[in-house]
C-alpha cells in the first residue's frame, strides 16, 4: 500500500495529539497492513543474530528490547537459547500474531516446543519471558548476568540520550564475555509506504525541518553509522564486527555535497553491529 508520506506524517500528528498508540496499531493491522503475517521465511536478520550468538558462546540468558507484536525472532531463536527475557517500553505484544507465527514456523524450523499460547506464562515453554512495560536503561539485574542483547530495527527510533542510557546500563548487566548483537535500520521509514521518496530522503531536511515530521509515535533519529560507532564507543563498548549495507542507488548530488567531509558510511541503509565491553584493568 503506497501512502505519501506527508499524509502519513499528519496522521501522527493526530495520534500524538490523542496519545494513542492504539489508533497506530488498529492502522498498522487494518488499513496498511503492515502487521499482519500472510507468510513467514526465516528472516535473514535472525540469523545473523543467530550465528553472533552461537560463534561468541553467549547462548545462555539473553536480553532483547523493542521486541514487537508477534515476536517470531525470539521464537525463532529459542531454539538454540537456554532463556530470554523480551522486553517493550510500551505493551505491544499481540499473542494472536504469535500464535499466527508459531504456527508458520512449526512448517519452517524444529521449534523446542508446539504450545499455544494463551497466556504470557505459556512463553516459558520457549524459554521467553515477556515484560512490558519496561525501561530497558533501568533493567534491574544484577551486575554481570546477561550472556548477550539483541535488538532488531529499534535503536533509530530512541533518541540519543535514551541510547545512552540503555548502554550504560548494558555494560553493567553483560558478562565480560557477553556481547550486544544489534541490527539498525537507518533509512526513513517513510520510505517504506511511500515508493516515491528516497531511503535518504529525511537527511534532505535541517533539524528545525525535520520536527514537524517526526512524531513520538514514530520517532526516527536519523544517527548515521560513524555517530553510532562514537556513541557506542562513548559507552564503553568496542566493535566486533560490523556488516553495512547500502540499499539506495540514487543518492542527490545533494546530499553528497552536504555529506561530503563525513565517513562514507553516512549513506549506509541498514547495518549489523557485533559489539563487546571495553574491559579496563583498574
């Protein structure tokens, strides 16, 4: 469904204005679509989660913040996780889409279990614990217990103190041994209902500019990679590995001037960050 973007941006407007999330969700499932499972491969986001976990060792306890409607990938990855904790800012879990996705990858992959859920308790059938709402910049662990974090498509929609915050904590709750295996969208996700603009298209506007069309209910940071890899760093982790991907062909001349002094990663649509603590002798 191609939606302009503009108009899209008003319809935010509106739910902002109400402080409603559920018009955003009744819209994502009945009018865009967006939320509804008609199928489901195993998704190339997830595996690459997979093998970070699987080649670091860090199988154990997870974390995951920003976990979604029907949480396939969590699904997905019980099957080589002793336990995960999923965890959203704001109750969004839908257990009819889950049922829809256990069902879809029972066809795909062994699952570690063939429960329906009914209850959010029936999860720990597949070893996940669901919480929201939940912050996950006060997590409320002990120091040094999470084996590994996972996010998928999350971190461009938190402003970046919050981002701060959240590492700052995540140093402490992780194992020494531990990693944060993160994959960030970093293209304007108006672009994804609306063929006729660019995956680039929100670096066109200034700060000022862009306020009117970011909206808390759907807040896109627009960070580039270098300014995640600073932040990051900023926070006492180093990168592991890091696999960027640049899905826009037609870049404005533009944006090349106004990018120019900048690392070439800023035109990066997505990336998959492998990250470890900073571990200091002090």
């Amino acid at each position: 469904m191609n939606i302009p973007w503009k108009f899209k941006s008003l319809i935010f407007t509106i739910i902002d204005f109400f402080d409603s999330k559920r018009i955003l969700y009744f819209l994502q499932r009945h009018v865009t679509k967006r939320s509804r499972i008609k199928e489901l491969n195993t998704d190339p986001n997830w595996v690459k989660h997979q093998k970070a976990l699987i080649d670091h060792g860090c199988t154990g306890f997870i974390f995951e913040f920003g976990a979604g409607k029907n949480i396939a990938q969590n699904i997905f990855l019980s099957q080589v996780i002793d336990r995960q904790l999923v965890v959203d800012l704001n109750p969004m879990l839908d257990i009819k889409l889950v049922n829809v996705a256990l069902d879809l990858l029972s066809k795909k992959v062994k699952l570690r279990s063939d429960v329906n859920i009914i209850k959010l308790k029936d999860l720990n059938n597949y070893g996940i614990e669901y919480q929201a709402p939940y912050d996950a910049s006060t997590t409320n662990l002990n120091p040094k217990t999470l084996d590994a974090c996972i996010s998928t498509n999350t971190l461009e929609h938190i402003p970046v103190v919050s981002i701060k915050s959240i590492f700052i904590e995540l140093r402490r709750v992780l194992k020494d041994t531990g990693i944060v295996s993160t994959i960030i969208d970093y293209s304007d996700h108006y672009a994804h209902t609306d063929s006729k603009i660019t995956l680039l298209n929100f670096l066109n506007f200034s700060e000022t500019e862009w306020e009117k069309y970011n909206h808390d209910c759907h807040y896109q940071n627009r960070l580039r990679h270098y300014q995640f890899k600073q932040l990051f760093n900023d926070c006492g982790f180093e990168v592991i590995s890091e696999e960027l991907i640049f899905n826009e062909k037609h870049v404005s001349e533009d944006l090349h001037f106004k990018f120019k002094d900048k690392d070439p990663s800023w035109s990066s649509t997505s990336a998959h960050w492998v990250l470890k603590k900073i571990i200091t002798n002090t």
